[in-house]
C-alpha cells in the first residue's frame, strides 16, 4: 500500500494581468480543475513594481526587463496555490512553451496567446520554487 502512495505536490499558478482584463480566469481555472488538480489558495493581487523586480530578478539583464515589469503590473493578477500528484510538471504541460507561437494547440498559452509579452499564466518550475512562491504571496 505505502509503495503505491504517490507524492502529492502543490504548485503555485497566476494569471497574469492580460489574462485577467481579457475576462480568462475562469476558463484558465476551469482547465486545472477538469484536469483532476485541487485548488488550494486564491488571491487577487495587484503586484508592486518593486516585488516584480524582485520576482523577475534573473531577467534583469535582459533587454526586455523593463516591457516585462510594465506588463506584470499593469493591473491585478490572480495568485493560486493547487495541488496534487506530479503537479509541477504537469501544470508546465497544461500552460504550454513561453512564447505561445510554440505551445501546442490544447494547451492554455497555445489555445489563448500569441506573445511571450503577454503570455497569460505563470507555473512554478520546481517544486521548491512552488512551495517558495505560495509561501510569499498566498
Ligand atoms: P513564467 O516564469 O512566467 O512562468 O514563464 P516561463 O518560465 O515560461 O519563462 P521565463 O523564461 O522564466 O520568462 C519569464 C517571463 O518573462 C517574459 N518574457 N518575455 N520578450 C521576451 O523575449 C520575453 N522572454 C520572456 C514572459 O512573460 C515570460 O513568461
């Protein structure tokens, strides 16, 4: 029995300002929990700039730094703590590639973006960073 207990994982998952204005939430939320996840933690946001300068701080040599900051504090963001096996990956896969030109079709970036700019959704990349980011904004 223990040897067939899988890990459950939690993830932290925002919408991004362009997914909010653009009346997404729902639809992004519905696709995580049709696909089995539990939401666990659900906060609307508006991000200072100096917290997103922090957030973003090993882009800060990129030249895009600035256009970057500008958008994610454009307006608020929807902060989510989910939850379940293999979530961190997963949710990776249900988001799709950072520029939405190369998502594939299904996924959110895929079916709902067409610029890195404005790419939607933000998922944690480990599950460190996970429990790290639902730790400091949830
Ligand atoms: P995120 O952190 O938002 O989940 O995105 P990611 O892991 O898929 O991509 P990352 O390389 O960490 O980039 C963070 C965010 O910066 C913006 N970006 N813009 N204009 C550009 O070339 C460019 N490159 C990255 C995107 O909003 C990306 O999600």
């Amino acid at each position: 029995l223990v040897a067939s207990m899988k890990q459950v994982d939690e993830t932290y998952i925002m919408i991004k300002p362009d997914g909010v204005q653009r009346g997404l939430v729902g639809e992004i939320i519905s696709r995580f929990e049709r696909k089995g996840f539990k939401l666990t933690g659900l906060k609307l946001f508006q991000c200072p700039k100096e917290l997103a300068e922090e957030h973003y701080k090993d882009l800060s040599s990129k030249p895009f730094f600035p256009s970057l900051i500008e958008y994610i504090t454009s307006g608020p963001v929807v902060c989510m703590a989910w939850e379940g096996v293999g979530i961190v990956p997963s949710a990776r896969k249900l988001i799709g590639a950072t520029n939405p030109l190369q998502a594939e079709p299904g996924t959110i970036r895929g079916d709902l973006a067409v610029q890195t700019g404005r790419n939607v959704v933000h998922g944690s990349d480990s599950p460190e960073n996970g429990k790290r980011e639902i730790g400091e904004r949830l």
